[in-house]
C-alpha cells in the first residue's frame, strides 16, 4: 500500500493558518470604543465575530492540506481540496506527470485526467517518488492480468 500526501504545501498552509488567526484575533483586541464621529462602538460581540472570521479563515486555508492518494493492488484513492474519488486499476490508463504541471493525474481509459493534488511538483523528489510508486502498482496490475486472462 501506498500512501502520498504533499509535504510543502501542508507547511505553507499550516503556517498561514495560523498567522491569519492571529492577525484578527490582534484586530479584534484592539477595536474598542467608539468609531469616529458616529455613533457606533465596537463591542464584544463584535470583537468576537471578528476572531470568528479568522478561525473560519484559517479553517478554509487547511483545507488545501486536505489531499491524499492511497493506492494498492486493488486501485488508487484520490483525496483532492474538494472532492474524492475510488477507481480500480482497470480504469486506470496511466500516471502522468506532464513537464511544467502542478501536479500528476491519473489518465482514465474514457480520456479522462484526474488530478492528484497530493503529487506536487513542489515537493520534488518526493512527488516524483510517489508517482513512480504509482507507476509500479499499475504495472503489476497490467502484469496481472496478462497472466490471468478472463
């Protein structure tokens, strides 16, 4: 079995997270009192509602450490920002790793390409490992099955 997660990008997010956490919690403490020449004050409900925004900000940044690929004999599950898919190597055509792509995807027989947000060309070596990884599960799947023809 298989498992590959981006490692760069997981920093990133991490990191930003938690800064813009921090920046609203510092811009909810320090807005107090009144606002101008209006009427208007900043209370707590306000202060509140502002770290509240930044928690759910931070929460959309972490989705992008969401992505996974776990493959074995069987098949490959993809795990992308939004959306997840489970395909049987019998669907599967290819792994690709197109120069200047972002990232690798999986080439389906129908013409399709699936993206593996998980296999960045950020991370390198890394990235090139897993798809390599992923290359060698579909070949002993296509071996396989040149063996036990149906």
């Amino acid at each position: 079995m298989v498992t590959l997660r981006p490692r760069r990008i997981r920093l990133v997010c991490w990191v930003s997270a938690a800064a813009v956490l921090l920046v609203f919690s510092l811009v909810a403490t320090s807005l107090t009192g009144g606002v101008g020449n209006g009427y208007g004050t900043f209370q707590r409900g306000d202060q509140l509602a502002m770290i509240g925004l930044g928690v759910f900000g931070a929460l959309g940044i972490l989705l992008f450490t969401r992505p996974r690929v776990v493959a074995d004999v069987k098949g490959v599950r993809v795990r992308n920002v939004i959306g997840s898919h489970e395909l049987p190597w019998e669907v599967v055509r290819g792994v690709r790793f197109d120069r200047g792509a972002p990232w690798a995807s999986l080439e389906l027989h129908d013409d399709d390409l699936l993206p593996m947000v998980a296999l960045q060309a950020a991370d390198k070596e890394l990235a090139v490992e897993g798809v390599r990884a992923l290359r060698r599960l579909h070949q002993a799947h296509l071996a396989a099955l040149a063996d036990n023809p149906r």
